[in-house]
C-alpha cells in the first residue's frame, strides 16, 4: 500500500506494567523496530520497585506517554491507557509480549485501510518464557459468526485492534472484575453490531508463565468467566467447558506446526 496516497492512522499501543524488569524492555523494542512508524506507544506503570522504571527510563524519550503511579489493578490501568489515548485505533500489549514482527503493525494498518473495519483481530501465539522463537501455543482465529460466541469463541485480546469511536459506544473495561473483563470487553464488541476483520496473520507472541497462569488465578479467571457467560446470556457451564476446552489443540498444534518468525 501506498501510504503516501493516504492519511496515515495514528494507532496507540497500551502496555501495562508492574515489577518486570526483565521483560518490559524487549517490549518497547517490539514496538520500536516496527517499519510503521505513526505509533503511539502508552506505558502505565503500577509504581514498580523492581527496576522496572529505571528501563523504562531509557526509553521515556521515544514513549507517546509514561507514568508511573499505584492503580487498583490491571483493567483500572488500561482504562487509564485509553483515556490517554490520542491514536485512531487502538490496541494492547503487555509487558511480557512481543509483536510477531516488525511488519505487524504495518499489517494492521492496511488491514483497516482495505477492510473499512471498526474491528481488526488476529492470530497470536504464546511462546517460551526463556525463548520468544520457542513456540508453545498457536491461538488461530476465523472470520466471525455470531453463534460461536456460545461455544466458547473469542479472538486472542492482545490479537484485536479496535477503533477509539468504539470505546465510546461500548465502554472500557469493567473494573469489578480481577481478571477477566478482557473477556467480558470482547464479547461486548462482538456483539456491538460494529464491523469486523479477520486478519489471518500471526501478530502477537505472548510469553507463558506469568502470574495469571497459577491455579489460584486460573480458578478465579473460571467463576469470573461463568459469571460473565451468563451475564451475556450465553450458555452457562457448556460454553464455559467449550471456551476451556478449545486451549488443548492450541497445545497440541505447535508438535506438527513450525511457524516462520
């Protein structure tokens, strides 16, 4: 695409960070080394006492926006994001995660330029924590049909992109929720009536082992999880059971499939 020809969209990445050192470097460097350049790159920090910050410093400079303050928890600091926001479009990276390559953005953008979509999502994949190159968990989507969403169907989060007009329509994050209102957020815009696009295009590499996969927060993330199936009238426990159950051939596909990076 010829973007000289066309106003360039201005999207904004959020990322959200609490004590990761280690991580939250190669992070912006993701974002850094994109050949699209009109990026916005929001950093929200919960008042880390790890390091966190003094990486975080080395970048200030290139950063769209930066603060660092105590927040009530992650979906209080990416509404704080997206209050903050300036870009078109809008979408999220954490602190772990990497996009898939430097083209991902500009694979985005020519998304929405071609497609006229509020929506974009994509596919993803999770990765060794130790490895970024070592993939452990292909999460592939399709192009969407309503009825999926009672069998358990969502796009990857972090594989979604979504225009700021959107936001106004359907609202941010629901804050009651510890640790799944992403999944609640998505199942709003899924049935917002907005327009979608599939991008069958791997865009994010999320590392595994973070905080969110021990049992203690996994049983939680199951009764929030329920609690937000019914509040979206799905189908209660079979759609709970279908959402959890679509995780083993994303396991199981890595052993037979070698993606290019």
């Amino acid at each position: 695409m010829d973007f000289k020809s066309k106003k360039q969209m201005k999207i904004s990445i959020i990322t959200i960070v609490y004590n990761n050192k280690d991580y939250i470097g190669d992070c912006i460097e993701s974002l850094l080394c994109q050949s699209y350049k009109n990026i916005e790159h929001i950093v929200i920090d919960g008042g880390s006492t790890d390091g966190t910050q003094a990486v975080i410093e080395k970048y200030k400079d290139m950063l769209g926006y930066y603060v660092s303050e105590k927040d009530s928890g992650l979906y209080n600091a990416l509404n704080k994001g997206i209050k903050t926001a300036t870009g078109d479009i809008i979408g999220i990276l954490h602190s772990d995660d990497l996009f898939f390559s430097k083209e991902s953005i500009r694979e985005i953008i020519e998304a929405f330029h071609y497609s006229k979509a509020d929506v974009v999502y994509s596919n993803g994949v999770f990765v060794s924590r130790e490895n970024s190159s070592k993939v452990k968990r292909i999460y592939r989507a399709k192009p969407y049909k309503t009825w999926y969403l009672s069998w358990g169907w969502i796009p990857l989060h972090t594989g979604i992109f979504v225009k700021k007009n959107i936001f106004e329509r359907i609202g941010m994050y629901d804050e009651s929720y510890r640790i799944a209102s992403d999944y609640d957020f998505s199942l709003r815009l899924f049935k917002c009536g907005a327009k979608f696009y599939f991008l069958d295009r791997y865009v994010v590499k999320m590392r595994l082992g973070g905080k969110s996969t021990t049992a203690s927060l996994q049983k939680l993330k199951s009764q929030e999880d329920l609690e937000i199936i019914r509040k979206h009238n799905l189908m209660g426990y079979f759609t709970l059971l279908s959402k959890i159950g679509r995780k083993v051939p994303q396991y199981i596909k890595p052993i037979f499939v070698e993606l290019k990076q």
